[in-house]
C-alpha cells in the first residue's frame, strides 16, 4: 500500500470517528443550554465590577480579609469543594503557579464550600498546597454568584473582577499570565486603587449584581415538589460532605438540587438516575 494512500485511510477514518461521535453523543437539554447562556452572559457583566469585600479565617489560623489586600496584591480566589473531582485534579496546577509567583505581588486563597473543617484539613494535607484556605458558610458564594464547582475569580490591584471563569483549570500560565503581568506594570506605575477607595466602592457594591434564581438566599427561595421531588430530597444524600439529607441541608449545593427538583421535567428517568446527575450537576468538568 502506498504511503499516499495510506494517509487518505488514516484522514477518512478520522473523520468517521468524529462523525460518530458527534452522533452518538447526546446533546444539551433545553434547560442546559439556558443555564449555560445565562451563565455566560453573567460572567461577561461580572468582569469589571468591583470585588465584594470579605474576610475568611484561614487554616493557617489567620484571618485574611480582601480589604487589607486589595490594591497592593493581585489576589485568585479558587471556590471548591472536596468531593468534587475537578477541583482535586486542578489543585496541583495551582499550587504550582502559586509556588512559581511567590516574590510576585501575588496571592492565591482556596475557599470551601460550607464542609466540615476536619474533612478540609484532610483534603488539604493530602493534596500538600502551599497556599492558604478556608471554609466559607456560605456568605461569601452567595457574595461572588458561585453556584457550582471550581469557579475561579483573579481580583486585580485596581480592586476589580478581571477574570471569573467555571471549570477546573488545565493551564494557569494561559490562564493568568497577561493579567498578572499587567497587573504587576499597573503596581510598578502605582495606578492601583487605594484602601479607602476601595473600601468606599465595596461598601457600594456588597456583591455582584447577581440577578439568576440559583444564588437567591434560602429564606428566599421557595420549592414545590411533587410527590418524585418530595422522595428524592428525603432519600439523597447532600454532596457538599455534610452528613445531611438534601432536604435537611441549606447549603448551595442542596439548594441547587431543590431548585431543580421543584421546576425541571424528569420524566422518563428513575429515582437513582436523577440522583447521579444532580449529584455531580453542580461540579464543573475541566475547561
């Protein structure tokens, strides 16, 4: 067989393969693609808004609040949660990059979501990162619209969101470097925003202007199962680690799933199958 030939086979086949993928593989639901287009939209008005001010106790024991870092450090916060795989396969990326930018004006904060600190602590350690973490109860999710995870924010020194992106992180330098370079030009020009500045914008702007059902507090949010929404809550256990049933937990993760729950369509699929997806539905595969 010549080599001319051989390479069309190789070509052609290729494209049957991706033919048949793109057959076989299911498309989004309707309710997907809303969310997804919502999403997007949202996380292109987030970029350019002031950063919520907040503070978190760290594991170090320290408390780190963003108001005394804001202006003077390029700061990443990293939302994740210890059962969800994309944010464990993203954390040695991470923490190298925080390693490789140490003598820079630069600081990477891992904030939990609403887990026992205990099984943080373990995560931590197992996973040996270098930079600092803490267990947020909520507030601080509900401040940034985090409804799934990771979602990572890169606060830069002129105190704004200049990058909020879903979806473990596969590349950090691709991710951050332009923008921790411009940052740091901005820091060496002193065009950075200033500490009452700062303070006087965030006391402004508490949050970002999240307008999407699924970050309403939940005092706010009300739910009407039917009798399928009423079992499964009771059944499924919360996949935020907290020992709860859905039904008996507040934190996002459940709130999500009761949302769900209460206005999308299941018909045609069964009590564990429906519980599979909305388990793993608010963890975000890698970007």
């Amino acid at each position: 067989m010549s080599r001319l030939l051989l390479n069309v086979l190789i070509v052609v086949s290729g494209v049957l393969l991706g033919v048949l993928h793109y057959e076989l593989k299911p498309g989004p639901t309707n309710t997907e693609i809303r969310d997804q287009a919502r999403t997007m939209i949202a996380y292109t008005e987030w970029r350019g808004q002031i950063a919520p001010d907040f503070e978190l106790k760290t594991d170090d024991g320290a408390t780190f609040r963003l108001s005394e870092n804001v202006g003077q450090k390029i700061i990443v916060l990293n939302f994740f949660a210890t059962w969800c795989g994309p944010c464990r396969a993203e954390m040695p990326e991470l923490n190298r990059y925080f390693n490789d930018h140490r003598s820079d004006a630069f600081l990477l904060l891992a904030i939990d979501s609403e887990e026992q600190r205990d099984r943080v602590e373990d995560f931590l350690h197992e996973l040996q990162l270098d930079f600092p973490a803490g267990v947020d109860q909520g507030s601080i999710q509900r401040q940034y619209g985090v409804t799934s995870f990771p979602t990572t924010v890169l606060i830069g020194v002129d105190g704004k969101v200049q990058f909020y992106e879903t979806g473990a992180l596969a590349n950090a330098d691709v991710a951050f470097d332009d923008l921790v370079k411009a940052n740091l030009d901005q820091l060496r020009l002193g065009h950075q925003i200033s500490a009452d500045d700062y303070r006087r914008e965030a006391q402004v702007h508490p949050s970002l202007p999240v307008n999407r059902p699924e970050t309403k507090s939940p005092e706010q949010q009300r739910y009407n199962f039917d009798d399928r929404g009423k079992r499964i809550v009771a059944r499924m256990d919360c996949p935020c680690g907290c020992n709860k049933k859905v039904q008996a937990c507040s934190c996002n993760t459940s709130n999500n799933i009761k949302k769900a729950l209460s206005n999308e369509d299941f018909k045609g699929q069964s009590d564990e199958t429906i519980m599979k997806n909305l388990n793993q539905r608010f963890c975000s595969g890698a970007m």
